[in-house]
C-alpha cells in the first residue's frame, strides 16, 4: 500500500522498531535500471534504501524510507547509520574488481586482507569459484569477476563489523 498514512487512522506514529535495511541496487546495477520502492508511511516514490519497520500492535510490516523510519521509531541516529553502512557497503563493491589482485602461483587471482586470505579459481567445468581461507564459496560463477563479486559479498556479510577491514579501503 502507497500514499501518505501519516494521516490514516489505527497506524501508529511511535513504537516502530527496524529490523531489516535493504538497498535495492545492491548488486551495483544502474541507476536508471533499479526498480525504487514507493515509502508505505509518507508515499515517496523513490526510496533505495528501503527500511523495514515492525510493530507490536500490527499484523504487517512497513517498508519505509530513512526519514519516515527515524520518525517511526523515534531513533534520528540509527536509521541513518544504517543507510551509510548500505552506501559504504555499495561504494566498496563497486571498487572490489580495481583492486590490486595478485597473482598465486598456481595462477589463482587473491587478495590478503587482515589475515585473510581471498582467492578466486578457475574449476575443472571452466567455471569460476572462491574461497576464503579453507573455506570455499558454495558455488561457481561464469567469470573470475562474477566470482570475485561474489566472494566480495560473502566476505562482506561475515565481516562487515570488522573495523579494520573496513575503515580505510
């Protein structure tokens, strides 16, 4: 549902908690090609960060934008800090493929980052994989950059509270 619920009896303005933030550009697609969503407390229609409020007196959840979510949850930090973590998050894939990948020699491209060691492989099946550390990626990509992406996004999701990984890349 869309248009401005601010106004709507029986939805509640306070009391709302965020349980999950989304980017809908998060695989780094294009501006003009990302579907935005339209912010179901306010009715903006071009939300890429997409905030999910819950609360306790309703059934369903609201996908919101970061204005309406701090208003909701009466929280004018953590809605934004979130939103940053997405932007940072997308900025850092975006400059994953430049970085400076070196060269195994088993001919493997890798990165070592704080301990960790990032490789991305060829497979017998003329695909791509990766692994981190002993750890291998649970499938297999066409090209080493989709592998790489991929690897990117698993490293990311174990990771991503690791300051030293993160604060200067």
């Amino acid at each position: 549902m869309s248009g401005n619920r601010w106004d709507t009896a029986g939805v509640p303005h306070k009391g709302w908690t965020c349980v999950d933030v989304v980017d809908l550009r998060a695989d780094g697609g294009p501006a003009d090609e990302t579907d935005y969503a339209t912010c179901q407390m306010c009715g903006n229609e071009k939300i890429r960060y997409v905030h999910i409020m819950e609360h306790p007196g309703l059934d369903e959840n609201f996908e919101v934008g970061c204005v309406c979510a701090e208003k909701m949850s009466d929280d004018y930090e953590g809605p934004r800090r979130r939103e940053a973590r997405l932007r940072n998050r997308a900025a850092r894939r975006t400059r994953w493929l430049q970085r400076k990948w070196r060269v195994s020699a088993k001919g493997n491209s890798f990165l070592n980052l704080e301990g960790y060691n990032l490789v991305v492989y060829p497979t017998k099946t003329k695909r791509w994989g990766f692994k981190i550390g002993d750890r291998f990626g649970p499938r297999t990509y066409p090209t080493a950059n989709e592998a790489k992406l991929a690897l990117f996004d698993d490293f990311w999701a174990a990771t991503q509270d690791d300051d030293r990984l993160w604060s200067s890349d």
